[in-house]
C-alpha cells in the first residue's frame, strides 16, 4: 500500500462548505494511506503577534487567498478512493494525530453556544499548548492533558443537496466535533459520491462532550489516515469503532430526534453483530448503553450511543 501526504495550500483547503460536486485534489487506492495537514482559526481568531505564538505560514496563504463561506471551518480535501461508488462505506481507521502549532484557541459569540441567554459577550482565548508534555495551560493556571481529534470530517454529501454550510453535521459527517473520534478509532461513513471523497478538518486539542461554550480548544492537526472501501456494509448514518466500543451517532436540531437517530443505529448494529431481535437489542440498550451527548451548538446537534464491546452478547 501507498503512504500519500496532502499538505494544507490555497488549492487543497477550501473554507466553509461541503460539496458533492468538487474534483477531488488527491485519488488514493483503498487501503492506502494519507498524513492530512489542517488548520483552523479565520483572520479574526489568529493571535496578536505580541503573544509571541507561531501562525503556520500556510495558515496565512490560505485566509489570503480569500473567503469562500458559509461556513467557518478550513478542510483539507476532497480525497478520492478509487472504486468508491454511491451506496458503498468508506472505512477511516484513524492511525496518528499530531499537534502543528503551539497554541489554541476558544470562543464564546454573542445569540450562540448553549447559554447565549447567560453569556452575550465576545470572548476569544488564545491558549499555549505544550507539544512536548502533552498539556495546555488554562488562564486561571490549572494544566490540562490534550486529547485531539477532528471535529469535522467526513466524505461528500450527495451532488443534489447543493452547497452546504461547514457548520451542522449531516449523513455524510461533516461538524461532528465527537471526541471520542481520535486515535485508535475506526469511522465508518456511508458513500454518497463515486470515489467518496474525503476531507478533514477542525482539529481540536481538546474537547468535553456538549462542547457548550461554541468551540473546543481549536487548533491545526496533522491526521494519518487509512481510508478503505468497503463494498459489504451499508449505512445511512456514520459509526463508529473503538478497541473496546461501538458508537452510533445522531444529528438533528431537536436533540430527542438525534437521540432516536443514534438509537435506532445501535438497535440496528446490536442486531448485525449479535442477531438479537431488535426487542431484545433495545432492551440491552436501556442496560448496558450509554447516550452522551456530543454537542449542542453546530444547528444540528448530536448524540452519540456508545456500547462497551465485553457488554455484546455472542451472535446467536
């Protein structure tokens, strides 16, 4: 198989929008692999350069070559998997997540985050991570361990949906800021397109689930990737893998429906990888599952359902 890296340029990053339609920048075969290099922040969220913070100077290139919106996330992509076809699953197996710069930051914006109604004020945080020992430095001088992940990331929706924003997490993926998605997790996302089309995006250093403020800790990432096609699966929504857990996911604005959403999934998937009747998989739901809420602040928002591996029945 075929290591590729995939730099973040004017021509490989496109800012704000997920669309079927877009060639891809980059065709890898299944089972290849690929180091992504994000960035994140628009003109406004870069630092003053009197906090002595270092801006990766494609972070630069790419806010000067200008605003494509709606949304406020820079991707990385597309990438296409040769023999990828519309109803297939493209695999992500999530090898190597690496911080590129030093710092991060947060936001609070007034009518948005959970709380709007409590906090109305602007406030943007630079933060400085420490890549040596894995830390960032709170301004009140409490030290937190980094945990990364992309927040947004996925394969293209379907041609017909149009131009869509960056910011609400849909079918194809897209904004779904799960932070249970890092290293060592495999993503499984349906195929709207031929060849997929992958991209990546939103790195975070670190994130709780609800993310309630707006964002996480937001920061540039460099992601290794093993993207696979699968022609054995279908789904309608993405999944998710860990060593030792199944996660379904959920996306709506109302959060009882993401949470039917991710529910229905797991019955499904129990049912899959069991042959409990769906009765029976719900039942073992209500015991052994947990609904976590991912966040609350993307438009849609999202639940996911996680299920311990040692708490799955052996198939009937």
């Amino acid at each position: 198989m075929t290591h590729h890296h995939l730099p973040a340029t004017p021509k490989t990053v496109r800012w704000g929008y997920w669309d079927g339609s877009l060639p891809p920048v980059l065709t890898i075969r299944s089972g290849d692999t690929v180091t992504i290099d994000t960035i994140s922040g628009e003109p406004r969220d870069l630092p003053d350069p009197a906090q002595g913070f270092t801006i990766l100077p494609e972070h630069r290139q790419v806010l000067d070559a200008g605003y494509e919106g709606p949304g406020p996330h820079l991707l990385t992509g597309p990438i296409a998997a040769e023999g990828a076809k519309a109803g297939d699953v493209l695999e992500v197996r999530i090898r190597e997540l690496k911080l590129t710069q030093d710092w991060g930051w947060n936001l609070q914006v007034p009518l948005l985050g959970t709380l709007p109604e409590d906090f109305p004020a602007l406030r943007r945080m630079h933060l400085p991570l420490d890549r040596a020992n894995n830390l960032v430095r709170m301004p009140w001088g409490q030290e937190l361990a980094l945990d990364p992940f992309f927040g947004n990331f996925g394969v293209a929706p379907p041609p017909q949906w149009g131009r869509l924003s960056s910011k609400e997490p849909r079918a194809f993926g897209g904004n779904m800021d799960n932070k249970e998605l890092g290293v060592g997790a495999v993503v499984y996302f349906p195929v709207f397109v031929d060849g997929a089309l992958f991209s990546a995006g939103d790195g975070h250093a670190l994130q709780g689930d609800g993310e309630v403020c707006l964002t996480a800790i937001e920061t540039a990432l460099s992601g290794t990737l093993e993207l696979v096609v699968r022609k054995d699966m279908k789904l309608a929504l993405p999944r998710a893998e860990k060593p030792d857990a199944w996660i379904t996911m959920g996306f709506d604005e109302d959060l009882d429906d993401a949470v039917k959403q991710a529910l229905r999934d797991m019955i499904k998937l129990i049912g899959e990888l069991s042959g409990l009747s769906p009765q029976d998989a719900y039942t073992l739901c209500s015991i052994a599952a947990d609904l976590r809420v991912t966040q609350t602040v993307d438009g849609n928002k999202g639940i996911h359902c996680v299920l311990a591996k040692t708490k799955l029945p052996p198939r009937r």
